[in-house]
C-alpha cells in the first residue's frame, strides 16, 4: 500500500475542491486532491453555467477568474413566460449594469484542473477514497484510497475537505441532513443548436414548465417540467423537442435541427448538512447542501463555500491561527439557506405558482392557481421595489457593488 502524508487532502475536483486547491497552492499550503472519476469523464458532461457577479468578482481578485471573462459571455435580460405571453425583464438594468456571466461548468473544471497541473499542483484521478478516519485528539485524519486498477494508498493529513458531489458517502458522525424532495421532476437536455436567443427563457406553462438556458454559441441547456413518474425511456429526442416548442411558445420545428446530445431526468430534491464539520472533516459544495437549479444558485454556493474555506485553511496551515476555519460553518450556513429560500421561491414561481402546477387541479381551482400566478409575476413589472429586490438576488449582486 502507499503511504503519503500532506497537510491538507481534498475530495473532489469538481468546482468547489478545485478552488480549495488552487488556493492553498498560491499560500503554499501542501494539498493533494483525489477524483473517483477518469479525467475524461469529469469533464464529459455540460452542467450549470451561470455565475453571479459577486462570484466571479471574488474569482477575479484571486486570480481564477480568467477563463470566464476570456472565453464566457454575459445576460443581463430575462424572459419570463406565462399564459402563452413572455414578458422581458431586464435585471441587468436595475443592478449597475450588473448580470451573469455564462460560462459552462464543465470548461471551467477542465480549465482549473490544467491550471492545478500547470502550477505544479497534485490531482490523482481515478482515485476514489473509501474512508476517512479522523486521528485520535482530532489531530489531523488519515483516508484510505483505491484506484482504479485497485491498488490502495493511505494518506495522513491535517485537515480533509469533502466535495464530493451530490453522491458523496464518507459523511462523517455527527453530521445532520436537513432534505425535502418536490413532487415533480425536470427532464434536463442538452441540444447541439445555438439558442434561440440571447435571453435565459422561464416559461411557466399549463403542460408544466420549460427553460432555454444560452451555454455557449453552439450548445443549449433546456429543462422541462415532467411527473415524478416519467423515466427517460418514455421521452425521444422528437417527444422533447416538441413538447420545448409548446411551451416556450416558439414554432413547431425550431429545435428540430440539433443533436439532443445530453438527456437526463432530475429529481428536485433539496439538502443543507449542518454543520460543516466535524473535527479536521470540512465539507463543501454539493457535499455540504444540494439546491435546486431554479435560480442557478448551486455552482457559486460551491466556490462560496471554497473561497471562504481556503481562506481559513491558509489562515490555519500557512499562520498558524484557526479562527476562521473554527467559523467556516456558522460563517456559511446562513448564507446557504437564504440561497435556498430564494431558490424555492422561484420554484414556486416556475411550477404555476404559489397554489402549484395548476395542471393537477380542478378547472374553478386551476383558473384561480394561474390568476395568481399571474399576479405573482407582474410584481416584478409594477412594484418597482420587489423587481430592485429580485433582481440583486438573482444576479447575485451586493447592493453599492461596481
């Protein structure tokens, strides 16, 4: 068996243990990341993609904001769909000038893995860890690893982050899960077609809701409200385009040109582990709480979480104070469950509603479910207050930000 020893040992390459690494390896801080998955495979699929002014920001003053501003775009506008009418809304213009950066997530954790690589940082893929055991006092934790030809290492470190992904096993004792799961699903595809626009598309419909969501210049990310009963056998690539054109209200055939390259079924469910730790056992991202993507909150919850938990490990491994790390999950805990309120907020929104997805109900009741809807959404066209309030939250931009 190997045996390594490190300071730090990070689980995870996705956004979020990226992050961690690349920042302890600028403070000089010794770090090792271990990934279950092949490179290859880690950077297969396209995921989220929006990213909050504050976020890419905090990026930026770090450094690891290059390959979104070279190589992403920017949205400021959004449609906003409801009773076979789409109403623009430009947050943009309520915020400073101040929108999203779009930028794939998939692109982005290929460009920080070469940029780990590049930089001299150590990154074993293929590796998945199959315990994590903190050392008596709390002193530090050791892992065991094993690869994919199944050979095992042993690692002995100060202090373990947990990004593991929505999937993760190794939570340790002590740790609370706090879960609901809604009672509808989202069908996710990726097409290979430019959008039909510049603008994110929300499209509240009586079928169920649809979104048209820009990735890159060539590919688009939709979702599509489905029963909690629908697999993905019973949706073709024909089935989901036509239904997309229903209820983003665009002509029949206009998504008919592109590969349906991803198709995938998601089931809304919601999670926040509190607290963060345990001992020298951090946990971070997906790890650590699961969002809707209503709203696109998930991606800058992970780096949130990275950029404040890097901080209190150099602040630990580099200064030898502990502060900020001992705080990491009071400091972050609040912030992640305002994150999901707003999220819930425009789930409600999204599904019909504050009565639901009027589709199931009686018509007296379903008339009234999509008068309320509609009123709920022309707030944010006549309460110029609310849309201020919507739309900082949204874009993810502090009041007095530049």
């Amino acid at each position: 068996m190997e045996r390594l020893t490190t300071e730090v040992c990070v689980v995870g390459a996705g956004p979020a243990g990226l992050v961690v690494a690349l920042r302890l390896l600028a403070a000089g801080v010794p770090c090792l990341v271990l990934e279950r998955l092949a490179a290859g495979e880690l950077c297969a699929r396209a995921k989220a993609g929006m990213l909050e002014h504050r976020v890419v920001r905090a990026l930026e003053a770090v450094g690891l904001a290059g390959p979104i501003l070279t190589g992403g775009s920017t949205n400021g506008v959004v449609e906003i769909g409801v009773d076979a009418e789409r109403h623009v809304f430009e947050y943009a213009a309520l915020t400073g000038g101040h929108g999203h950066f779009v930028y794939p997530q998939h692109l982005l954790v290929s460009a920080w893995a070469e940029l780990l690589a590049a930089r001299g940082g150590h990154l074993r893929f293929s590796s998945e860890v199959i315990d994590v055991e903190p050392a008596a006092g709390g002193a530090g934790a050791t892992l065991r690893a094993r690869s994919e030809g199944g050979a095992e290492l042993a690692i002995e470190c100060g202090a373990v982050v947990l990004a593991t992904g929505a999937g993760g096993r190794l939570l340790p004792a002590g740790i609370q899960s706090h879960e609901h799961c809604y009672p509808f699903r989202w069908l996710t595809a990726m097409l290979e077609q430019p959008p039909l626009g510049e603008r994110t598309i929300y499209a509240p419909h009586p079928r169920g809701f649809a979104a048209h969501l820009r990735r890159s210049p060539h590919t688009t990310r939709y979702y599509l409200q489905v029963s909690s009963a629908d697999r993905l056998a019973d949706w073709s690539g024909g089935r989901i385009t036509a239904e997309l054109c229903t209820r983003l209200g665009v002509e029949a055939g206009a998504l008919s040109c592109g590969r349906v390259a991803e198709i995938d079924m998601m089931d809304l469910r919601v999670r926040v582990r509190e607290p963060l730790q345990h001992g020298p056992i951090f946990l971070a991202g997906d790890a650590a709480h699961l969002i809707t993507p209503a709203g696109g909150k998930g991606m800058n919850l992970a780096i949130q979480d990275a950029l404040e938990l890097s901080e209190g490990l150099i602040e630990r491994f580099a200064n030898g104070a502990g502060q900020r790390l001992a705080a990491y999950s009071a400091t972050r805990l609040p912030r992640i469950w305002e994150a999901q309120e707003f999220s819930s907020w425009m789930l409600t929104l999204f599904s019909g509603g504050p009565l639901g997805a009027s589709r199931a109900m009686p018509d007296p009741e379903a008339t009234f479910a999509q008068r309320l809807h509609r009123a709920q959404i022309e707030r944010l066209f006549t309460e110029p207050r609310f849309a201020r309030w919507f739309a900082h939250r949204y874009a993810g931009v502090d009041e007095g930000a530049s």
